[in-house]
C-alpha cells in the first residue's frame, strides 16, 4: 500500500540546465510552490517517509509544532527540542557531578551532535532559541494539507497498482493482467478504473438508496419488536405477581389454620401432661414415705425397740387408711390416643391441582409494510422486492391450563 500525493509544478519550463541548477530548481519548486495548485502525482511509502523525514532521530517521536518542534543545529541535523534540551541537562548533571562543591548548575556546556558528533556550547536559553527547520515544517504542511489515495497492488504482478476493472471478471485489474489474463479476445471487457467508477456511481447509488430504505424499514420493525417484548416483559411480570399473590394468600391460609391447630393440640397435651406430672409426684411422695417406714421398722428390729416398732407400725396403719392413688389412663380401661381428622383433604388436594389457569390473549396484526425497486446496467441487472403484508388485525384467545 502507498499513499498518493499530488504536487502542483505549474511554474516549471524546459530548458537547459546543469544538474545543479535543475536540484536548486526542483528544490525550490518544491517548497515554495503554492500546495493548492497540485498537478503532478507523487507516488510514495508514507510510513517510510514519515520515519524518514517526520520523526526525530533520538526519541523517533513525530515533529510538531510545541515541545517537539524541529530545532537546526550549528552542524545542520535536526532533533527535536525536546531532545535536545534533554542533551543539554544531560551534559550539565555530568559536568555538575565533577565539581560537587558548586551547587549551581553550569550556565552553559559543550553539546554533540548525536549524528556527526559535532560540538557547540550553548545555554539551556539557547537552546530554545535555537532556529527551527522549516523543511521539516514545510513537509509536515505538504503531508497534512495534500490529499491521500491508497493504492492496491496486484497481487499476481508485483508493485503494478490496479489500474484497469474488467467488466466479465467483475474485479480490478493490473495493467499485465490486460495483457494476458483479461484480453479483448477472449470477451472480457477492460476499462480505467475511474471510467468504471463513473459508469457504476449511478447504479451503486440507486443501489445503497434501496439498501437504507430497506435498512430503515429495518429499524422501524427492530423497535416495534423491542416495544412488544418490553410489554410482554411487563405482562409477564404483573402475571407472575397474581400468581405469587393469590398463592401466598393460599399458604397463608393453610399456615394460619395449621397452626390453630397446632396450638390446639399443645393444649389438649399440655393439660393430660399436668396430669401426669401431678401423679407422678404423688406417687413419688409415697414412695418416699414406704421407703422411710421400712427402713425406721428394720431399724427398730435389729435394736429390738418395741415402742418404736410400734410407733412406726402405728405410721404404717395411718398410710393404708389413706385413699389410694387413682390413674385413670392406667386403672379406668381405655387410654387417650390422640388423632388428626383431615376431612375432604382429598378433594381439597384434588382442587389444588387444578386450581387457577393461565389464559393468554393473542393479537395478530400485520401493517402493511412494501418496498421494490429495479436496478439495471451493462454489468448485471437485479431486483429487489421486500416482502408486501396486507393490513389485517384480529385476536384470538386461548387459554392454557398447566
């Protein structure tokens, strides 16, 4: 690839000179030509010229016109200022560091060229005053102000551009490719490439006209899309609310009536647990007391102690006159057995698995919506009809049951 660049020579004359006088000559033409009247093409690697001549040769950054403007040398090799004031502080640290005793900077230093190593002494001061290379201001002005055409090479003949466009191969040719591949005796049509352009501008035109309508109708259907799934989006959402609200409802039902029955439960227990407890310390007491009564009687026994013998027999006498503990779980027969009664959990199920329904609403609606259009020319001949939708709406509902 290579860029093209036009360069007006109006102010050249033939005539005889020396080879000298011709450079001066071609110089001059070249940098003090006006660049609007442009004429003459110039074919160059911009990327090989800007490296070249655009970019310093120190920091290869490109020329401008602030801190990296081109500054001249005594010597005639150009860096930018920027790099060169950095050879200035460079020089003067070293210089510093030889006499560390003095604080100050020195106020001017000896500089080389970092090409030919030509010296000069200058001051930081000077340095900025140091001339700048309108050369390199001028091709940076001639590179930014003239226009670029990039240029494709065939790929079969080697640095040949693509000059030629066969009509029967539909595709650019070199000027060999005209001679060899593509000639007029085997039927293939060659024109210029810019003959080309112009004979085919109008039939691409028509052509991209029909593609932004068709790309308009495009859009306008991609946002009525968009605007459809954002209602049904909406749709959705409000749907899945009631279903989540009267199923919430539901369990909130359930839950308030399991545990009212729950706590019914706790209490018909709690109140038989009372019981027992209450019966199980009563017993726990006479036991206690058995316990004492036999352990005082074998006490009195082994002492061989009458009285007391008889006192605790007396003790023994008074708790078989006392009423016995009565259990009514354990002596009255049958025993409380707790159970649930459903009733109707069957058809109560049943009726939930067929509770609710989802019903959609269908809506059909086409909008009439055409689109032709013919192009024809020498090269080929197309066209192109969008599909036509008559205009109808109507809905149709239907409900789905899950």
């Amino acid at each position: 690839m290579a860029d093209a660049k036009t360069v007006d020579d109006s102010g050249f004359k033939p005539g005889v000179m020396s080879p000298t006088s011709k450079q001066k000559f071609r110089d001059n033409t070249l940098f003090s030509t006006p660049l609007a009247a442009v004429k003459k093409n110039i074919v160059l690697d911009e990327g090989q010229f800007e490296e070249t001549f655009l970019k310093c040769y120190v920091c290869r950054e490109r020329f401008n016109s602030d801190q990296r403007s081109a500054r001249l040398l005594p010597c005639h090799h150009s860096f930018c200022l920027s790099c060169v004031l950095g050879f200035f502080k460079a020089e003067a640290e070293y210089r510093q560091s030889l006499t560390p005793e003095l604080p100050d900077m020195p106020y001017a230093v000896n500089i080389a060229c970092p090409i030919c190593k030509g010296a000069f002494i200058s001051s930081e001061e000077g340095i900025k005053q140091l001339a700048i290379d309108h050369r390199v201001v001028q091709l940076l002005d001639f590179v930014g102000s003239t226009e670029k055409q990039t240029i494709n090479y065939c790929s079969k003949h080697n640095l040949l551009p693509l000059n030629f466009f066969c009509e029967t191969c539909i595709k650019p040719v070199c000027r060999d490719c005209t001679v060899l591949q593509h000639k007029d005796v085997n039927n293939h049509r060659v024109f210029d490439i810019h003959g080309a352009l112009q004979k085919y501008t109008p039939a691409l035109d028509s052509a991209m006209k029909e593609m932004e309508g068709e790309l308009k109708a495009l859009t306008d259907k991609r946002e009525s899309v968009e605007k459809v799934v954002s209602e049904r989006n909406a749709d959705y959402e409000e749907l899945m609310t009631q279903i989540r609200q009267t199923f919430d409802k539901l369990r909130q039902a359930l839950n308030d009536r399991e545990n009212e029955l729950v706590n019914m439960a706790e209490s018909m227990a709690g109140k038989e647990k009372d019981t027992f407890e209450e019966n199980f310390k009563q017993i726990s007491e006479k036991e206690n007391c058995l316990k004492e009564n036999i352990k005082s009687l074998e006490k009195a026994k082994a002492a061989g102690n009458v009285q007391e013998m008889f006192e605790v027999y007396q003790s023994v006498r008074e708790y078989k006159a006392t009423p016995p503990i009565i259990i009514r779980e354990l002596d009255d027969g049958p025993k409380t057995k707790y159970s649930f009664n459903g009733r109707d959990d069957k058809l109560l199920l049943s009726r939930i698995e067929n509770f609710g329904d989802v019903s959609t609403q269908v809506e059909r609606s086409y909008t009439s919506s055409s689109y032709s259009s013919s192009s024809s020319s020498s090269l080929s001949s197309s066209s192109y009809t969008s599909p036509r939708y008559d205009t109808n709406s109507r809905f149709r509902y239907r409900s789905i049951r899950y």
